[in-house]
RNA sequence: UGCGGAAUCGUCUAAUUGGUCAAGACACGGCACUUUGAAUGCCGCAAUGCGGGUUCAAGUCCCGCUUCCGCAUCCA
C-alpha cells in the first residue's frame, strides 16, 4: 500500500499539519485513517490562496494514502449559484486533484441538522429568540460590555419546538426569529455569546429549491458536515481559531464523531489581493473583463494566463504551512512559472516593437529557411524552419545610436549576432522629419551562417528577428500586476480601491510573430526569445489568428544604469 | 480596556525538542558558461522583537514588556 515514491530527496520535514497527521496515524487515532476535505462556499471563483488549501488538503490525503472530500459550503443561498459551483469543480481538476466519489453538499444534511437541532432544543440548549438581528447584537453585549440574556432564553422546550417547526413551515417573515444555542452571554469569546444556528430567509436555494426557508449557519453546519463525512482533520484558516471552541461545543452536545480543527496561515502574495469581496467589485466594476481575466489572481484568471498547474502546486509547497501571517513575494510565483515553462514551451520568435532593417548585401526577391531549435531543454522537442530574408524586424530596443559601454546590442559599426543566421552590421540609421529612427541599413557576412565567423571574430550579442516579408501580425498582451503596491488592496481612509488600479497592467501590442506561430492552438504556450513567456488566449483566439498573453516575463540580465 | 493567535536574514521557511561557526529557498550583488544579457553552475549578502532570569549551555525553558493579526453578521 505504500507509494513508491522513492523519489527521495531529502528527509522532508513536516509541517505542523502533517507532523500532527503523522503523530495521529501512529497513535492509531481514527483507526489510523485520515479523511480531509476541501470546503469552499460556491459564490465566487477560487484563487490563489483556495489553491494552497487545496493543494494542502488533497496532498496531506495523497501522501497519506487517505481521501480528501470536496463539500460546497452552501449555507447561504443570497450568494450562491450553481456557476460558481461548476467553476470550482473545474478549477480543482485543472489544479490536478480528484475527489473520486467524495463530492458533496452542505445543502444535503439540511434535513439532518434539523433534526439535530430539535435534539438540541429537546436538550434545552437550544432556543427560538425574537430578537431582531440588531436587538440580538445589542444583546450580545461587547469586549468590555457584558451580554444580555435574550428574554425568550428559557422559553419551555415545547414551545421551542412548536416556534421551530413553525419557521421551517414559513409562519414567520424573514429576520423575524432565529434559532439560537444556549450557551453563554458572557463569554469572553464572543462566538459563544448564544450564536444563532437558524436564520429564516424565503429564498430560493441553487439545490434544495424552496424546500427551505429557514438555513443553518456556517458554525452550525461546518463541525457536523464534517462529523457526517468521517473527517480526521478539519483544516481551516487562521480566522476560524476563536470557532473552534463553539465547533467543538456542538459536535460534544450531540455526542457524534469529533474531527479535530485545526488552523494555518492564509497564503498572501504581494500585489495581489484575496479577498472574494474586492475581486468581485473589480469584476462588476468592469476594471477587468471578468474572473478569468489574465490579471486575476482566480485559478481560471492564471491558467488563462499560462500559469502551469505544476507550477502553482509547487508554489504553494514551497510557501510552507505555519500559523505565522505573512505576506509571500511574488516573484517566488513566477520562479516556478518559468521553471515549469522553461522545460515545456517551445521558443519562437517575435517582434513586439518592431524596427525594420534592410540588409543591403543580401540579394533582392530572395530568401531561404533558416533552422531553429523549438527548445534546447528538450532535444526532442525537434527543429523547425524561419524564412530569412533582405528585410527583418528587430526589436526596437534591440538598437542603440549611442550605446553604453555595457550594452551589447546592435548600434552603429558594430556586429551582433542574429539568431539561427548571421552576423549583422549597421551602417546607417534612417530617421524621420521628427528624427525618430525609422530603418536601419545594415550589411551581413554570409561566412557567418553556423553563428561562428570563420575568422574567429567574435561578438558579444545575439538577437532575435524576424522576416518582414514573412512575418505575421499578431495581438500580443503585455501584462504586468493589477496594483503596483506590494500590500495589495491597502487603500488608506478616503481613497477608492479602483483608483490604486496600475493602469499599465494591460498593454496591448500587434506584433510581428514568425510564421510557424499561425498554426498554434488555444493554450499552448511558448517562449517567445529574449522576452518572456506566451500563450495562446483560449477566448478570443481564432484559427489562424492567435492572440497572445504574456504569461510572464523573462528574467532580464541587463539592467542599464540609470546613472549617467 | 476583553478574548484568541503570532513574532528567526529584505521575503517565505528550518533548526535533532536545551547542545558545533543558526540551515535552505526567493530576492539582491558578483563570477563562469552560453547562438536567449534567459536557463545552468559557483561565490557573496543577510536574522533569533526588547529586558531580565534559570543553566556549563537558551532561537528553544520561566517572568515582564513591545509590536502585529483576527474576533462583537441571523457571512463564510
């Protein structure tokens, strides 16, 4: 039963979740099973931080040899919606996870709880209160305000029980009463000051309809979904520390199976935010073409984007599980973007701001293939075939008229190197009335062809092209993070989240790309040389006419001085 | 002012549960290599919040302080 995972590495240290699951395993707790589960509420789309829940919750249960169950959350249809629940179906699998059988519902133990409740009301420690929701909140007292208790406290358990089972008949209008627990209105933990288990709401729910119109709580579902499904370990964020103890209060008067609650840190990265409710008014607000924008920090925005799924599971590996709230730096995100698409992704060349350049050596009418390899990480990955021509596109940043010392591009006299073909020589820059350079002249050593001069000269840089005849144009989106901040969101007093938008996080550009690209499809992703990471939009790409997002950037080396 | 948590390089994490010069990764800087200023390889940088105490020995134990986070929805 043991996995082969004789990939060992090192002696991998635990995490304080897995050291726990590990110490239960031992002591035979549970019998020795581990049962975890992934419980998200379905109104919104995941992100990044759901994915290292995820990522912790199904991998502790792969390592294991335990399962892991997916359970909508859905105590609360105002917000809910069946789209929501297919989105985080979709997202889990892409992530790489599976649930197998284990899908489940909160909505499907409505009827269970109810009759829980009754047992508790039978118990006495349960009651119908017809406080308002702002009596009750007066009520509940404050941190240094003692609560109240609610008049309707020690209602008799008949009357209780005729009140309840007349709210879920709908004989009350909404907020009109609530079920609560009877626990203890001076508790210094406010979650115990009598928290309400039911709240009528005449609403339509996206799975049980209108059966219901009265709902449970999240405190009131969450500990017994877990109970019902044999969960071990209920592993939740840290702001859920001061429920545990109301948890674990209802699973103990109800005297059924205990899972063990236990709290991490939620996963922040700088310059993006987390939270459900800003990223839906960026949505509404129009700031981004919906959930899946490429600039959203949703599982569907990044794999829009070209994130690999391989490269957020190791991200979220290697940010590590603690209860310390941290605020986790991008750029280790996109490290293990690149390190996955370094391996995968085809190289191709593309122009993205174009500088044209006519070789005048070079015969007119003419051309010929010149041979690049799709990926030097991945022999097998093979070669292709670029045309190569009289005229090219260069990056226009490829050139200078007056270069530093330092830079080793094209400029004036100078050769470089152009990829898979020549050595290139500039003459003569051609500008404009308004002296912006428009063309440059140049002339190529056809000795040069292996990329090596026969006379052992050599040059110090190399640079991407492409054939003006050839070439293809092609939308190419240029993406950079949605708020320029490192503490995402941290808008101070008075000021509009919209307003702290960075408004270069889009830069839409028609590129020259070489032609092989016409034929790529809808998600796949290259390196485009020298610049970054691609993909092929899978929205508004059509055959033939693909439309590139920038995944990421390549890491750049040169770094010219500001200084002068 | 109450309750519950948390404090280790710039950042995220380790440290045999009291025992070498506090380790790794990212970031940053440098060097080498290179037909991508990428990748890769090597080198460097840099930390136990503060103050006491116990001990031969404290990041780890004790006491006091400071700072940060969460909590007073019929949200999750």
């Amino acid at each position: 039963m043991n996995a082969p995972e004789s990939d060992n590495t090192e002696p991998e240290r635990l995490d304080f979740i897995r050291q726990i699951v590990a110490d239960d395993i031992a002591s035979k707790k549970n019998g020795g099973k581990v049962v975890t589960r992934f419980p998200p509420e379905p109104n919104g789309y995941l992100h990044i931080g759901h994915a290292k829940s995820i990522c912790l919750n199904f991998g502790i249960a792969k390592e294991v040899g335990g399962t892991c169950h997916l359970r909508f959350d859905d105590t609360n249809p105002e917000k809910e919606d069946t789209e929501y629940v297919e989105s985080i179906m979709e997202d889990v699998r892409w992530l790489g996870f599976d649930w197998g059988d284990n899908l489940f519902y909160a909505s499907d133990y409505f009827d269970q709880l109810y009759d829980w409740a009754v047992k508790l009301i039978k118990d006495g420690k349960a009651y119908v209160c017809d406080l308002s929701a702002d009596e009750v909140s007066e009520y509940r007292g404050g941190w240094n305000k003692e609560g109240k208790d609610s008049p309707n406290r020690d209602r008799s358990v008949e009357e209780n029980l005729d009140l309840f089972a007349r709210m879920k008949a709908g004989e009350f209008k909404d907020g009109e009463k609530s079920l609560r627990a009877k626990i203890d209105m001076n508790s210094s933990n406010m979650n115990l000051r009598d928290p309400a288990m039911y709240r009528i709401r005449h609403q339509h729910h996206h799975r049980t309809g209108d059966k219901w119109c009265i709902y449970p709580t999240y405190d009131w579902t969450h500990g017994q979904s877990d109970s019902l499904e044999g969960i071990t370990h209920s592993i939740c964020t840290l702001e859920f520390e001061n429920h545990r103890p109301l948890y674990d209060w209802y699973v103990e008067a109800l005297g059924i199976h205990h899972p063990q609650q236990i709290e991490f840190a939620r996963l922040n990265v700088t310059h993006t935010l987390t939270s459900k409710r800003k990223l839906l008014a960026l949505v509404e607000g129009g700031h981004v073409s919906g959930w899946d924008d490429p600039r959203m920090p949703t599982i569907s925005g990044m794999r829009r984007r070209g994130y690999p799924a391989d490269a957020l599971r190791d991200f979220c590996a290697h940010t590590g599980v603690t209860k310390f709230n941290g605020m986790t730096d991008l750029a280790l995100l996109e490290l293990y973007v690149r390190g996955s698409l370094n391996k995968t992704a085809n190289r191709a060349m593309v122009i993205i701001d174009p500088l044209k350049v006519v070789i005048e050596n070079y015969p007119e009418g003419e051309s010929e293939m010149r041979q690049a390899k799709n990926n030097p990480e991945d022999d097998e990955a093979g070669i292709r075939e670029m045309p190569f021509g009289r005229e090219l596109y260069i990056e226009r940043a490829d050139f200078m008229e007056d270069a530093p010392k330092k830079f080793f591009r094209l400029t004036v006299g100078k050769e470089v190197r152009l990829k898979n073909a020549f050595f290139l020589k500039c003459n003569e820059v051609i500008k404009d009335d308004s002296g912006e350079i428009v063309e440059l002249r140049c002339t190529y050593d056809p000795e040069t062809s292996g990329g090596k001069a026969p006379d052992g000269r050599k040059v110090k840089g190399t640079i991407h092209w492409v054939s003006a005849e050839h070439a293809v144009d092609a939308e190419v989106r240029l993406y950079d993070v949605l708020f320029e901040q490192e503490k995402a969101g941290d808008v101070p007093d008075g000021e509009d989240l919209m307003d702290t938008i960075n408004p270069k996080s889009l830069e839409v550009k028609q590129a020259k790309v070489e032609p092989s690209l016409v034929k790529a499809q809808a998600g796949d992703s290259f390196q485009f040389e020298r610049t970054g990471y691609f993909c092929v939009d899978a929205k508004d790409s059509s055959p033939g006419k693909p439309v590139f997002n920038r995944t990421v950037t390549l890491k750049s080396g040169y770094k010219p001085k500001p200084a002068e």
